[in-house]
C-alpha cells in the first residue's frame, strides 16, 4: 500500500476526550472513529489490525478442535424468557420491538440461541462431545462506556460453547480452551495470566479469567510474581489429551493469581513477600464450566447410552476481540507511539524515501516494494512529498515493528536502513539483505 493513496486521517493533535493511552493512539493513528458513545467505525487500519487478530483466534479456536459457526445478531426474546435471563440481564440488554410488536434483543451472548440449536440436532451421547464458536458482535449497554474500543457497547467478541455427556469431560472442555488462550494471546506478543474469578450471574464455579496486566487496567488484581515467568512457547499439544492439557492447567493456574472478586488476603499471605503483587489488569478474556444450569434450563437432553436422558454438562468461553486492540496497545507502546507486534501489526514493514521525486531514491523504494510483495509481505511505502521527520513521525505512530529508510546518500553506497521500531536500532545493509532480513523475521512467527 502507498501512503499517498491509503485513508489513514492520523490527528496531529491530542484528542482531548481520549483519558487512556491505547484509546489516544487508536484515534491519533486514524484508527477508530467514535459514531455515537461505545460504538466505533473500524477505519482502513483499526480494521486491518482487528482481522489479524481474529484469524488469530480462528486459527488457534480450531487447531483445538472446535468448529466455528455464525449466529444472529438480533434475537428474539422468547428464549431468554425461557432461560430466566431475559429480565435477569437487566438494562445491559438493548430491546428491540419489531413491526409486530414482537420483542427482540441485540445479543450480549449467546447461550441461550447455542442451547436451542444443540437441543433441535443432537439427541444422543454419541454426537459428543461438540464445540462450537462464533466470532460476532455483541452490544451490551453499558452504563459507562469508556476507554475506547476496551469497554464500547458494540464490541467484538469470540464466543464459544462446549456440549459434554459428563462433568469430567466437559472440565477437559474447559482445560483445552485454557491451553488455546495461552497460545492465542502469545501470538499476539501479549502474556495474559489466568486469574480465578467470579462466575456472577453465569452461574458455575469453575471460572478463570485471562488478564493482561496494565495500570489502566479496570480490574484490580493480587498475584504472585511467578506467575509472570510462565510462557507457553511452542510447546506441542494434544488437544485430545485429557492429562496434557490437565498438565497445562495445573502449571498455569497453581500459583495464586486471583481477581479482587475471589481474592483470599490469608493465602495471598503465605506467598513470600518479596514476591507478592497487587496491581491492575484488563481482562482479554474468560473461561466457564457451568455445569447443566443451562440445558435444564432448555431441557437440552441427550440418550445416555443406558436406556435414560441426561442433560449435556456445558461451559462457554469468551475473547473480546475488539478488546484486545486497546490491550495490545497499552501493553506494548511508548511516548512516540504504538509498537505492533509482529504477530498482529497492520502491515509488515514500513518503506521511507528520503527523497521523494529523486529517480535513483524512487526506483529504489519500487523495487523493495515489489520484493517484499513478492516475498509475501504487505509493506506501507511512505511515498509522500513530505520533511523526513513528519514521515518518521507517522511511522513511529502507527507502530509497525520495522522500518526500511531509503535516500540518495545510502544509495550512493549501495545501502539502505533497517529500523527496529521497539529497539531503535538501525543498520545498514542492501536492500536485498534488507527484504531477506525482514522476510525471515516474519517467517519465523
Ligand atoms: P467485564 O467484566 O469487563 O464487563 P465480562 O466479564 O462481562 O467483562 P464476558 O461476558 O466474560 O465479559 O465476555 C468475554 C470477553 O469479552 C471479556 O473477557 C472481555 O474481554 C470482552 N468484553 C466484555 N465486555 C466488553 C465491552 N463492553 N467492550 C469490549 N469488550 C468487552
Ligand atoms: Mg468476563
């Protein structure tokens, strides 16, 4: 892409009603724009950042065996009255009357419409286990929308369920989503650490909740500072391994990490002082087994194998999608900018030319551009008649982790500058060594 010809209206200025960092950079970058409160227009870039990290979700979602499906974003409320949860929801729900007079909902979750569509196809123990999950957006009305897209009303969200003849085999659901979540956020270069949390109004008591740890963060967290040594790293696994993913489990969740909600201040205690933390966290995601209250609910039953019917145990697993953008910036920026990590930045590498118009500084940008197009990347070739600094300055902003600087006076030595945009560090090298340099990096993720 040329710079010249994208849509990206990056803001010179600070927008005034942005309090936290991701939220000013998302705007200042061009973005996000704010339609109404809570509710955003994704622009070119935001869009494109938002995509890579839902194929990272579906990439990761179904590497562990679950299938992905779509469900309707507005539904009737006849279900929920079935469940219990259509008065529970309260004013977080958007009711919707149609022209006639039916009442319908923008869905905050989707429990409930899952449970109907299990309990019309599946009748037997033999169809489990089953996961299925969505990547769609939901509305919750907020009372206090803030921060950008970390807490819209309109908001982007992986949701999936696990259908299960026994407890046992539902808390393998559980485990092996909580292996997934440790490998998704990795790719995003974030850590996120599951933390025990409160089920609230979902009901069940086996819940973890995946927190990126971040002064701005909404949730106040207490850990022990071991927890944050833990990586998943590349570790191969068996998804279908009851004791592997049990194995992960233990080692990620052992060490105490808990929300304010279910924070045990005597354990809390016995960890040794120097290692004991209290400090904030975003939630980026959640993991539920909560049992069969929802097929009793909806009577979502299956034949045992034994002559009887047994409602199917079910848990359900959320990622804000949208979220994350805002998380991934507040975890990885600095007084210039975002720093995109390789696995979910926009484009892959930034081209400057120093001299824009000059034939030898031109013909050199064209030529990285196509090997890098070549090469399978996606490059953002700054091609504007504009001062080196203002250039500098867009591309420290919008954070994309490389950067390749092209003017006449390295040409004339046969170089080019390579940039990291997290170190700072630059070297020169031909642009062929240059597009080899970065095409490795990306090939290694
Ligand atoms: P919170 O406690 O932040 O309100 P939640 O626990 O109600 O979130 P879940 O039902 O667990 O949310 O939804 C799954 C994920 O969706 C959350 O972990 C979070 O990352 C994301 N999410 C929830 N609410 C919002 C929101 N208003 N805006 C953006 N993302 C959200
Ligand atoms: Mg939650």
């Amino acid at each position: 892409m040329r710079l010249s010809r994208y849509f990206m209206p990056v803001l010179k200025e600070n927008p005034v009603d942005a309090q936290i960092v991701s939220h000013r950079l998302m705007l200042r970058a061009g973005m996000i724009k704010q339609s109404s409160a809570g509710i955003y227009s994704w622009l070119p870039m935001g869009f494109k950042v938002l995509k890579k990290i839902e194929d990272i979700v579906h990439e990761e979602q179904q590497r562990a065996g679950h299938m992905p499906m779509l469900m309707p974003t507005i539904q009737s409320a006849d279900l929920w009255r079935e469940s219990g949860r259509y008065d529970a929801f309260g004013d977080e729900m958007l009711r919707i009357k149609d022209r006639h007079d039916r009442d319908m909902l923008f869905t905050p979750t989707a429990e409930e419409l899952i449970t109907d569509i299990f309990r019309a196809h599946v009748g037997s123990y033999k169809d489990l286990p089953l996961t299925l999950y969505q990547i769609q957006w939901k509305f919750r009305d907020e009372i206090r929308p803030r921060f950008g897209v970390m807490r819209g009303r309109e908001f982007y969200m992986k949701d999936g369920y696990n259908f299960d003849l026994t407890k046992e085999a539902a808390l393998h659901a559980y485990n092996r989503h909580l292996v997934s979540y440790l490998r998704t956020y990795e790719r995003m270069g974030l850590q996120a650490i599951p933390m025990r949390a409160d089920s609230g109004a979902m009901g069940g008591d086996n819940t973890h909740e995946f927190l990126v740890l971040a002064e701005t963060g909404e949730s106040e967290v207490f850990y022990d500072s071991a927890v944050t040594d833990l990586t998943f790293g590349d570790r191969a696994i068996d998804y279908d391994s009851v004791a592997q993913c049990q194995g992960v489990l233990e080692e990620f969740t052992t060490k105490y990490a808990r929300t304010d909600e279910t924070h045990d201040e005597a354990l809390f205690n016995q960890i040794p002082e120097e290692r004991r933390r209290v400090a904030r966290g975003i939630e980026v995601g959640q993991i539920f087994y909560f049992g069969t209250k929802y097929s009793e609910a909806l009577n979502a039953t299956v034949d045992d194998g034994q002559g009887g019917k047994t409602p199917v145990h079910m848990g359900s697993h959320g990622i804000g999608v949208s979220r994350l953008l805002g998380a991934i910036i507040e975890a990885s920026h600095d007084d210039k900018g975002i720093i995109w990590p390789e696995g979910v930045t926009p484009f892959h590498c930034g081209i400057v030319n120093l001299k824009q118009g000059d034939e030898a500084a031109d013909a050199a940008c064209d030529g990285l551009y196509s090997a890098l197009t070549n090469a399978g990347l996606e490059p953002l070739y700054d091609d504007r008649k504009e001062r080196a600094g203002g250039k500098f300055a867009t591309m420290d902003l919008i954070g994309l982790p490389w950067r390749i600087t092209v003017g006449p006076r390295g040409l004339k030595n046969g170089v080019v500058e390579v940039t990291s945009r997290r170190s700072g560090v630059s070297e020169e090298m031909t642009p062929e060594a240059a597009v080899a340099k970065v095409a490795a990096i990306y090939a290694a993720l």
